[in-house]
C-alpha cells in the first residue's frame, strides 16, 4: 500500500479512538441502592465513596470521527495527486 494511505490510515485509527474516548458515555451510580445519577451531579459530590463510574467508549463517535478523516484524506490525496499529474506546456524551439 502506498505509503500516504498509510499514514492516512493511522491517522484516521487514532482520531477514532481519541474521539470516542473524549465523548464517553459513562454512567454514575450508587454502590448500594444502584441509583443512577447525570455526570455533573456527580462530578459537584464531594465524598465520592459510595458511588461508582462505568465507564463505557462511545463507538458512534470513534466510527464517524474515523469514517469522516478517512473521506477528507481520500479527497485530499485525490486533489494533491491530480495537481502533481499535470505537467507545464513544453514550448518546442524552432
């Protein structure tokens, strides 16, 4: 594989993977009663002992994050390799 999509490749994989950690759906609850509460109650508790953080990775975020750096490298690559193609007039010398 040429060595652009490569790094294209690598570069899409970690912004997915980035992404979805960034915009984690994790959940807060108690450790006894199992009640849920939102994120920003639970970040304002300040004995946060009894309460407990499942942490789960947003895949939708990684999937299109990593999908969307995928298509603008494609198109980006396409529009660099045409310009590179096209050579200057040669101007014959009679």
């Amino acid at each position: 594989m040429n060595k652009r999509y490569d790094l294209l490749l690598g570069f899409a994989l970690l912004l997915a993977v980035t992404t979805g950690y960034f915009f984690n759906k994790n959940q807060y609850f108690h450790a006894t009663t199992g009640e849920e509460i939102s994120r920003t109650v639970y970040k304002g508790l300040e004995n946060k002992t009894k309460w407990r953080e499942e942490w789960h990775f947003n895949y939708e975020a990684g999937f299109t994050a990593g999908l969307a750096t995928l298509g603008l490298g494609l198109v980006f690559f396409g529009l660099v390799g045409r310009s590179r193609k096209k050579k200057l007039p040669v101007k014959l010398v009679d």
